[in-house]
C-alpha cells in the first residue's frame, strides 16, 4: 500500500495502468499455457535442464 501511493502521488502510476498491466499479463500466461500444451513430451523434458550444469550448482557439483 505505501509504495501504491508513493507512486501514485507524483503520477507515474494509476488505477488504469495496473487494470491494463494485469490485462496484458495474463494474455502473456495464457499464450504461454497454450504453448507449452502444444509441445510434445520431448521437447518439453529436453528443455527442462537446459540452465542446469554440473558447473552452474553446487548441488550438481556433488552428484557429478
């Protein structure tokens, strides 16, 4: 609450910005859900690693 109205009092945010801010996320996690539903068990499991390495986590470091 204190930050809503710290940025509200000078005018960088309003009630309209955050209705059209929550529109446009939820199209953005709508869109993803749609695109992960599209992707075959494959493709999906091959991304699932992708940042992890034995290198990159120290919990990796130990069962490598």
């Amino acid at each position: 609450m204190r930050f809503r109205l710290f940025m509200e009092s000078p005018g960088w945010w309003n009630a309209d910005a955050e209705t059209e801010l929550k529109a446009r996320l939820k199209e953005d996690v709508m869109k993803a859900f749609k695109r992960a539903e599209t992707l075959k068990q494959a493709e999906v499991l091959s991304e699932l690693f992708t940042e992890a390495s034995c290198e990159s986590e120290f919990q990796f470091k130990l069962s490598c």
